[in-house]
C-alpha cells in the first residue's frame, strides 16, 4: 500500500517476499510501536492467502465431476440419433432398387423398337438409290447427246465467221446507218466465236482436223483486229487533222481545243476498245493490238502539244522576268500544266480503259511533265533568292502535289516529274540557306551601332512597323537566324529542318557570346565621381550578361515554337591508334594498325540554350552579390586570420580593435550599397529584359532573376547576424551600430525591388544613363509608349521598365519571325541554378575566408540556388 516502505532503509531484513537487505543507521527514525504494526499487517495478509487457494481447491473437484456427467449425457444423445440416420438410409436404399429393375425393363422395350424402325429405314433407302440411278442414267445420256452437238458446232463456225467479217470489211467496222452498240456487239460475238472455237481445239488436240482449224480461226482472229486497229487510227489521224486545221485557221489555243475532237470521236471507238481490254488475258494478239493503238494515240498527242505547250510555258516564264515575279509565274505555269496533264489523261481515258500497267499513259504524262521540268529547272538553277525558292516550292507542294494525292485521277508520273523539280527547288533552297547562315549569320561582322548596349535599347525612334518595333534592340544575328528558320520551316522535310535548324541556333548562340565578349571587353570612360568610377566594373559586366541573357531568352522563346528537337547525331572516326602504331605502340593484332575507332555524340541544341542561359544567369546574380557585399570582405578577411590561430578565444573577438574600429563603417556601408545599388541593378535587368510600351502582365521574368541575389545577401547578413549574436552584442550596441534584422533587410531589398519596378520608363532610362558609356551627347530616350522624352538626371537611383512578354514575343514578330501556324511551347519548370566559379570584380577577393572554419561560406560568397517557379507569359529562368 505505501510504496516509499520498499526502499531499503525501511522494509526489515526479512519480510513476507523474501529477503531484506540489512537495515542502515536510519532505521531508527521509526519507533518500536510502527515496526511491530508491519508485522501484524504483514501476517494477517500472508493467513488470508492461504485461505483462498483452500477454497478454490475444493470448487475445483466439483466442477469436474459434473462436467464429466453433462459430457456422459451428450455422447448418449450423438449416439441415438446417429442410429435413426442409418434406419433412414437403409429404406431409401430399397426404394432406388426397385426403380432401377423398372427402368432395365423399359430400356429392353426400346432397344426393340429401335431395331424395328432401322429395317425399315434400311429399305426404304435402297429404293431411293435405285429410282436415282435411273435418272441419272436417263440425264447423262442426254448430255453427251448435247456435247456431241456442240462439239459439231465449234467446227460449223468456220464459215459463218468469215461471211460476217467479209460482210464487215466490205461496209467498214462503222457502217454508215449503224449504231455504235449494233456493231460492236456484232464484233463482240464474232469475237467471242473466234475465242470460244480455239479453247475447245486447244483442249482437243486429238480430234480429227483439229489442227487445219486450229490455223483457220487464229487467222479470222488476226483478221479482226486488224480491221479494229485499222478503223480506231483512222478515226484517230481524222481529229488530229480537225484540230491542226482549226490551230492553222488562227482559233483559240486553249487547252479544250486540242482535246474536244478527239473526245467527241471516242464516244464511237470506246465500245471496239472495250472489247479488246476485255481479252486482254485471252490472248496476246489483243494485248498487242490495244498497246499498239494507245502508243498511236500517245504518238499523235504528243506531235499535236509539244509545240504549243512549250511556246505558252516560254511566254510565261521568260527571261526577261523580274526574281519576286518568279513565284507567281512558276504557280501559273504549273496550273496550266496540271489542266494540260488532267485533259490529256481524260481525253486517253476517253478511248481507253485504265489499267496496271500502262506504258503509254504514263509515257504520255511523262513527256507533257518534261517539257514542264525542262522549262522551269533552268530557272530555279539562276535563281538565288531564298523568298522566292521558298515560294515556288510552296506553289508546287500545295497547288500540285499535295492536291493531286488526294485526287481519283492517276497521275502518278506526272507528279513524279513535278516532285522532282520540287526536290531540285528544295535542294538549291537548301544550298541558299546555308550560304545565308555562313554570310550573314556565322560571317556577320558587328558594328558599333550594332553593340550600342544600352543605347539601342531605348534611343531609337518610335517605329511604325510593329514588327520593326517589337525587335528593336535585337541583335542582327539572332532576328536573321528566327526569319530564316521560319521561311523554311514548312518548305523543307523535317530531318532536313532540324539539321540546319540546329546549325543556325548554334552559330547564332556562338555570335550571341562573342558579342557579350565584346561587350564585357569594352572599355568605359572614367569619371570623376568616386562613386560613379566604383560601379564601372558592374556596369560593364552587366551590360555583358544582360545583353547574353536578354537574347538567349529570346532565342529559347522562339525556337520554341518550331515543333522540333534540335538534336543532331554525329559519328567520327579517331584514328589515334595509328600515332601509337608510329611510336612503336602496336595493339593487339597486326590489323589493329588499320582500325580506327568510332565515337557517336548527340548535339542538342536546345540544352545548349539552357545550359548557356544558366551559366549567364549565374554569372550575373555572383557579380552582383560580390559588389552589394563587397565591403564585408575585407572584414571577413580579418575575422577568418583571427580565428585561424588555434591560441586565440574566439569569445574575445569582440574585443579586437578591427570589431570596434570597423564593424560600425561595414555595416552602414553595406546598407548604403544596398539602397544605391539595388535600384541601379534593377533598373538594367528592366531595361534589357523589357520593351517600351511593354504591359504590366509582362513582369515576370525580372522578379526570378533577381530573387537570387536577394537571398544571398539575406542569407550573408544573417550569418553575420549569428556571428554577432554569439560574441554577444547587445540589443542596444547593435541598434547603435546601425544594423537590422534579416527579415528587415528582405523587406527593403523587396521594396527597393518594387519601387523601381513599378516607377516610370523615363526614370529607368535616367537611372541607367547617369554611368557614360563613351558617348558625347545622350540621346532622348523613350517614354512607354514610344515617344521621345527629355532626359533629366536624378540625384537618387530609383529606376524601373515593364519587362517585355517573352511568349508574346512570337505573335508580335509576324511572319518574319516565326511561324504563326506553330503555339510556342509550355512553360517548363527550370532545373536549379549551381553556382559557377566565378571570377570576383576587382577590388573583391576570389575566396575570402569563412566566418567559421569549417562552417558556412563567407560573406557575400554563400551559393544560394535559383528558385523554381511557373512564371505567366510562359517566361522563366
């Protein structure tokens, strides 16, 4: 009951649980009278016990002898009623029986009666076959009866074939007063008597003068098709002469006319035709017959076109004709060809059928195709604008080719002919282009207007073009590298694009670095303010870095919208072994000598992007963190030699005389380069990233770009905080000293932030104009909405732009720029941003020490990674 009694101090040496430690000095706290009231309780507990197992013991017997008499019970009752069970099973076991006997009776009775019913049907089956045998004896009589005769006729027909075509020849196989279907018909079945007497003799060779007649019908066969032959050229060389008749009485040329005789007189030699490309399989004679007229009819045609289909082609392309007036006349005269192709191919089907194959179908279409190729093939050769390919292979792909696919006319060698031109037009096309990216793209010399940064950003005259307007700024290398892209986007094969696609935005990136080189390279004028000549460094390397990401955002934007991967494989030989073989190296095997090794390497370009724009991006958040805390380095510098000497206390660096000389001159300086140069480095990432006129949805690539820098200077006051908290600056020396809390300095770095974001366009351009540049006089810059401003210097920086809308950058470049068919691509979440090594402005150690040996970085160089996040406009970093 009283647990403090357990303690060994208290409890007796020996207790009711056994054994007891021996009893200390302290025992006798307690008095005579207590001890022996333990004693009492203790065996008054021990006696009710034992007490209690007697009583359960006896429950116990009992309860077991009347669980044996209940179980004794139970087993009697399993016993009776499994007894009534099997009396019950007995019974239906006697009933089943005699229901089996019952029902072996009834089946012997069936069985019976099937036997029966089989005898009968067994008779009545035999005399079915016997009534059928006769019959078929009776109709196989009458049969060869039948064959006997018809057999007799195939060698009756000898005479009455030749009496009709005597009859045919004399009156002609077009006799005047009979119709078309009358004498077609008539020849049909002279025809078909001709066909069906010569199968019947060739599978009886063995009857009696089966070979006379044989040679007898083959000749009536020859007989009729030449008289067919004969009739269908004369009709033929008839219409040629209507119509060279009509051309020499000076009637019009056009196209109806060279076709419109032939097809009213194919309406009365189509049936003849029809019958021999019926028997084209039955025999070669009207095989022959038929090729023989459609090479006649191919043969006229072309006498009778060749002539005026090359004069019209010549006055339409001529040489006289201008370089822009190339695409118009390349779509006229390829739709004059095409209704030539498409009248020539119904005229011919007009007296022929179709068929696979048809030599001169498809030599006519051929040659009316050729005359069309050689016409224009030497034009397209001369031709050396890039608009222009572009538009005589868009006239050919959509006005000839791709119409054609879907057309129920068969002119497949005619398209063979025009896909030809067009895979000449689209290999000069290509040359032109890559001609174009060498020149004008991979060989573009910059001029000082061109790398005018920031100038050109905010100088030039409102234009009127708002296409012109939309790019001002750009440098030449990246508009020309987007407009050639997207001229040839849909004119080319995709492989084909991707390819020179993947070369032009690499040069492009290649030009794009060496203007920032030139950039960072140049040199600017001194000043006299000190405070002026201290930002030279960062304006310069953000002039640099700006420019490189600026464009590198832009390009990644528009490349976009082309529907591709600019991944390109390359497979090389390295031919090193052979070195070593020189020098006595040999490899395995005399052989080995000879065996280069193959390398295979993917180039994608658009990762080349990424990996150029974080590498910039990088490179602008460092410098521009090292300048804000540039006056902690030389404090860090002191406070990482003090506690690299493992004699000192780092307790007493409060003490030291550079914590209470200078601490108070670093602190205020800090906030001083914050206030002055936060604004200033906001104002240039506005001005380069954004447009004049630009809207206030636009702003959202800045605010990424500059969080980093943000959080590393948060993150350098905060360990600057922790060191002073742990030498034990007290509220009050801190408050002297000037300095804040983190979340105090985030707070005014944010507002600075969004002061200049949300100031108007002319401070930006004054902000960013009070640093020279190597000019003489400033020109005006531009308001937001594009029209010139006076320019005022402002004693304080507070500067701010509306960011230009990135993936609204494709739809206000038009045409030019890309293609308006193509959407550009979703918005990515950005890979974080690792911090580069990265040369430090003059003035900043490379690597100052660290606050803390092995601890975090120093001040003002902590790597602080970029955020992800899902910028609007389709913009990120």
């Amino acid at each position: 009951c009283c647990p403090w009694i357990e303690k060994s101090w208290l409890i007796p040496s020996y207790g009711p649980y056994g054994p007891r430690p021996p009893r200390m000095a302290t025992d006798l706290l307690l008095s005579e009278r207590q001890v022996s009231l333990l004693d009492e309780l203790t065996s008054s507990v021990n006696s009710g016990l034992q007490e209690v197992a007697d009583a359960e013991k006896g429950s116990f017997e009992a309860f077991h002898k009347h669980w044996q008499s209940v179980r004794h019970r139970h087993l009697q009752q399993e016993a009776s009623k499994r007894r009534g069970r099997w009396q019950w099973i007995c019974q239906v076991q006697e009933i089943c029986n005699s229901a089996c006997e019952e029902l072996d009776t009834v089946l012997g009775q069936l069985k019976e009666l099937d036997r029966q019913r089989c005898e009968v049907l067994r008779k009545t089956t035999a005399l079915h076959k016997e009534c059928e045998q006769m019959v078929q004896d009776q109709e196989r009589l009458a049969a060869e009866a039948e064959a006997l005769a018809e057999r007799l006729d195939y060698f009756d027909r000898v005479a009455d074939v030749a009496c009709m075509l005597d009859h045919q020849s004399a009156n002609g196989l077009l006799a005047t007063g009979t119709s078309t279907s009358s004498s077609g018909s008539d020849l049909a079945t002279v025809l078909d008597q001709i066909d069906g007497s010569l199968s019947f003799l060739e599978l009886h060779p063995d009857f009696c003068q089966a070979q006379p007649y044989t040679h007898q019908f083959e000749h009536l066969r020859n007989r009729a098709c030449l008289a067919l032959r004969s009739t269908v050229q004369r009709s033929l060389e008839k219409s040629l002469a209507q119509v060279e008749q009509q051309l020499k009485d000076g009637g019009s040329v056009q196209t109806q006319v060279f076709c419109s005789q032939f097809k009213a007189a194919a309406a009365s030699y189509r049936p003849l035709l029809s019958l021999l490309h019926q028997r084209l399989d039955i025999h070669e004679t009207y095989a022959v017959t038929l090729e023989e007229l459609e090479g006649f009819f191919v043969h006229l045609r072309l006498k009778l076109l060749t002539l005026p289909v090359s004069t019209h082609l010549q006055s339409i392309v001529h040489k006289d004709l201008e370089m822009n007036q190339l695409a118009p006349a390349t779509r006229e005269a390829s739709a004059y060809i095409l209704e030539v192709s498409q009248m020539e191919h119904q005229c011919f089907e007009a007296y022929f059928e179709l068929r696979q194959p048809q030599e001169a179908l498809r030599s006519l279409m051929e040659t009316i195709a050729d005359i069309f190729y050689q016409t224009m093939r030497p034009l397209v050769l001369a031709c050396d604008s890039i608009d222009s390919l572009r538009e005589i292979g868009d006239s050919l792909q959509t006005d000839v080719l791709e119409p054609q696919r879907r057309s129920k006319m068969d002119l497949v060698s005619f398209l063979g002919m025009v896909y030809r031109l067009h895979k000449d037009v689209q290999e000069k096309l290509i040359y032109r282009v890559e001609m174009y990216i060498r020149d004008s793209i991979k060989g573009y010399v910059p001029s000082n207007s061109d790398l005018d940064y920031p100038w050109v950003l905010y100088s030039a005259e409102r234009q009127e073009d708002p296409l012109t307007e939309s790019q001002t700024g750009w440098y030449p290398s990246l508009p020309r590298t987007l407009s050639i892209l997207a001229k040839i986007y849909r004119a080319l094969e995709m492989s084909t694009f991707q390819g020179i696609a993947q070369e032009a935005v690499d040069l492009c990136m290649h030009t794009l670095k060496e203007a920032a080189q030139i950039l960072a390279r140049k040199t600017l004028p001194s000043c006299s303010d000190r405070n002026m000549q201290a930002v030279l460094p960062l304006v310069q390397m953000m002039d640099s870095q700006l420019f490189l990401v600026k464009h590198l955002l832009l390009l990644r934007e528009q490349v976009a919208a082309f529907e591709c991967e600019l991944v390109v494989s390359e497979k090389y030989f390295n031919f090193g072994n052979l070195w070593e073989a020189l020098n006595l190296k040999l490899p395995d095997g005399i052989l080995g000598i000879l065996k280069p090794t193959m390398y295979h390497a993917e180039v994608d370009s658009k990762k080349d992007i990424e990996s150029e724009l974080k590498s910039a991006c990088e490179t602008l958040i460092t410098n521009i963190t090292a300048h804000i805390t540039q006056p902690m380095a030389a404090m860090n510098v002191k406070i990482g030699n003090y506690l690299a000497n493992p004699q000192v206390d780092r307790a007493s660096l409060k003490e030291q005389s550079f914590m209470k000389e200078e601490l108070h001159g670093v602190i205020s300086t800090f906030l001083d380069n914050v206030k002055v140069k936060v604004p200033f480095a906001t104002a240039h990432i506005r001005l380069y990233l954004s447009t004049p006129g630009g809207t206030d949805s636009s702003r959202s690539t800045s605010p990424i770009l500059f969080k980093p820098v943000e959080m590393r200077l948060v993150d350098t006051w905060g360990r600057l905080e922790g060191l002073l908290e742990e030498q034990n600056f007290s509220a009050e020396e801190l408050t002297e000293m000037g300095f804040i809390r983190p979340d105090a300095l985030r707070e005014l770095i944010s507002s600075l932030f969004n002061s200049v974001m949300e100031a108007p366009w002319e401070n930006v351009v004054q902000t960013v104009a009070q640093v020279p540049r190597n000019r003489s006089q400033v020109p005006k810059a531009m308001t937001e909405d594009g029209a010139p401003m006076d320019r005022q210097p402002s004693a304080t920086p507070s500067t701010a732009s509306v960011e230009r809308n990135h993936s609204g950058a494709l739809q206000d470049a038009g045409a030019d720029t890309a293609p308006a068919s193509v959407a550009p691509a979703a918005p990515v979440a950005p890979p974080p941003v690792v911090p580069a090594a990265i040369p430090a402005p003059a003035g900043v150690p490379a690597e100052p020490a660290m606050l803390v040996e092995g601890a975090a970085p120093a001040l003002g160089t902590a790597p602080v990674t970029m955020p992800e996040a899902s910028v609007e406009s389709g913009t990120r970093l």
